[in-house]
C-alpha cells in the first residue's frame, strides 16, 4: 500500500456546488497519482502511475469533446 501522508489533495477547478460529490487528486507524491472520494477523506484512495494518470486525463479530455 502506498504512503499518501505527504499527499496535497486537490479538487478540479471544475466541480461546483454539487454536494461534495467530486473526487480529489493528490499528483505531487513521487512515482504515484492518488484519487478519492472528497465525501470519504478518510476512506480508501485509488494509486496510478504518473503514465497512467495522464493516459486517462487525456482520454476523458477527448471524450468530452465528442460528445
């Protein structure tokens, strides 16, 4: 399991006044990309590689161009 202590969790600069229903990146931890839940800060956190994260950022960014 990752350590994620010296994680800064960050929200979009997108989400708006939904209720707290957004997700929550910590990017700054070397070698890992950490996702949660904003509801659920003390809750499990979802790891990626760097490589990984940008693959799905990028697909998301097209994907919403489509459609």
């Amino acid at each position: 399991m990752a350590n994620l202590s010296g994680a800064r969790w960050r929200k979009s600069t997108r989400s708006g006044d939904n209720g707290g229903a957004c997700v929550e990146v910590a990017d700054n931890l070397t070698g890992i990309v950490a996702v949660r839940d904003s509801k659920d800060q003390t809750g499990p956190a979802l790891t990626f590689t760097p490589t990984a994260w940008a693959t799905f950022v990028t697909a998301t960014k097209t994907t919403n161009r489509t459609h």
